[in-house]
C-alpha cells in the first residue's frame, strides 16, 4: 500500500470517526450525516494536492475507457441497485409471509416511486452528497490502491474502510434511542452491507474507469432503497414490507448482504480464474 493510501484513509477515518462524536454531542448528528458525506471527498483533494497531482488526474482518470464503456456503467448503475433490492423485497416477503400476488408488485412498481425520484433539488443534493463520498472512495482510494494491490484485494482494503466509515454514524444515531448493544448490532450489520457492496460499486467504476457512472449508482441506491425498504439509520419503513424489520430485509440490512455477498464471490471467482489464465484481473 502506498504512503499516499496509507495517508488518505489515517485522515478520512479520523476525521469522520471525530466529527461523528462531536456532532453527536452536540445534538446535531443527524443533520451534519450529511456534512460526514462529504469528507472522503475533501480528503482526497488534500492528499493530491500534498502529493502535487494535476489537475486533469483531479478531475478525470488518465486511464478512462471511453464513452461506449461509459453508457454500460451507468446501465449497470441503475440495474444493480434494482435487482437487489428488488430481491430483497421478495425475499422478504417470503420470510415474513407476506403474499407475492398483483398487489405486492403494484407496490414495488408504485407510481410515488417516480414522484419521489424525480423532485429535481432531491436529485442534484443527493447527487452532491454522493460525489462526496465516491470522489474519494472510488475516484481516489480504488485507483490507488490498484497501483500496488491486485483489483480484488484492493476492493478488500476499500470494503474495510468503506465500513469503518460508515460504522461510528450508525452506532451514534441509533444508541440513544436503541441502547449500546441495538445500536452495535445495527452498525455490524450496515458496515457488512458496506464491505460487500465495495464490489458492486468497484465493478461499476471499473467497467469504463469513471467516477460519475458511480456517483449515479451511489445516488439512486440513496434513493431507492430507503424509499423502497426503509432505512437502517433512521429505523423507519419503506414502502414495501413496512411491518418487517429494516434491518433485515434492507438493502443495507441482513438481506442486502446475502445478495450483495453473492455477487462479491461471484467477482472473486471470476478474478481467480481470470489469474489463471494469465489474463488481468480486472473486470
């Protein structure tokens, strides 16, 4: 690892995990999360500019595949995110008895879905806010790691810090009124969901080497999962399966690890055999 990843996720980490403490003892937690959104990408801007990069690598990766590769990341942006959760509300559905008839999926295909999404101030500070995150996971951190690491053990790193980024904020929203061990379950569960997903995201970064195709994949999965299932940092149902558990059957829930899980090996097999065949590894 190099000293520059080594120095992005030392500061990344301390300066979220202390902000976290800081917001929370203040009372104002829950409407700075989104202030937190915004550090790996301010980090990431620090550490290049210390480490004197241009200005073309800061805005676009040199390596960028071009724009056929580009149209089938953002396809690949809006498909995973559906087909997970989409998957999670069945098998939800299927656990809590819940029956798969016409009104089941009249609810997944809800016409609110599209008043929800479409609100264009929504769209654009959701959008914001996942740059904030992606400039620095997957805009920064990935490609760095990269350059010493193989893809798959590069998304591992990515997957650990991803998750311990994310572990504090669900601890701190949730202890007050879950209590200490709720609120650890919880924040174990988020942060698995996080790990597993790094290999979603990673796949969409690397299929064109582009960030903005997973800023939009980062932002409709802001959107939709919570709309549809929930959210596991408030606690509150979504439309589909409101009497389950959110941390069950949500998209960053138990649910959303088996899938996400699922196609995380299925990325670690394809890397292995691509290995040995000789061939690269990545996607």
């Amino acid at each position: 690892m190099s000293r520059n990843s080594k120095m992005y996720i030392t500061l990344t980490l301390a300066v979220s995990w202390i902000a976290t403490v800081l917001f929370y003892y203040m009372g104002k937690l829950n409407s700075m999360v989104i202030l937190i959104m915004l550090f790996p990408a301010i980090c990431a801007v620090i550490i290049r500019i210390k480490s004197k990069s241009s200005l073309r690598d800061m805005i676009i990766n040199p390596k960028f595949k071009g724009l056929g590769s580009y149209i089938k990341a953002i396809i690949f942006a809006i498909i995973f995110p559906t087909v997970v959760i989409i998957l999670c509300a069945i098998t939800g559905a299927i656990i809590y008895k819940v029956p798969l008839d016409s009104a089941f999926f009249k609810t997944i295909f809800n016409y609110q879905l599209y008043q929800y999404l479409l609100p264009k101030s929504f769209i654009s500070m959701s959008i914001i806010f996942s740059f904030g995150e992606e400039y620095g996971w997957r805009g920064y951190l990935l490609p760095e790691l990269m350059k010493r690491k193989s893809m798959t053990t590069s998304i591992f790193i990515l997957g650990i810090v991803w998750a311990l980024y994310h572990f504090p904020v669900l601890i701190f929203l949730n202890i007050d009124k879950l209590g200490a061990m709720e609120s650890l379950k919880i924040g174990l569960i988020q942060a698995g969901a996080a790990f597993v997903f790094s290999f979603g995201f990673a796949k969409c970064y690397l299929i064109s080497n582009g960030l903005y195709p997973v800023v939009i994949m980062h932002t409709f999965w802001n959107l939709l999962n919570p709309f549809m299932l929930g959210s596991i940092y408030e606690g509150s149902p979504g439309l589909v399966l409101s009497e389950a558990p959110v941390e069950i059957i949500n998209g960053e829930g138990v649910l959303g690890i088996v899938f996400g899980g699922i196609f995380a090996i299925y990325m670690i097999i394809m890397a292995i055999r691509k290995k040995n065949n000789g061939q690269k590894e990545l996607v």
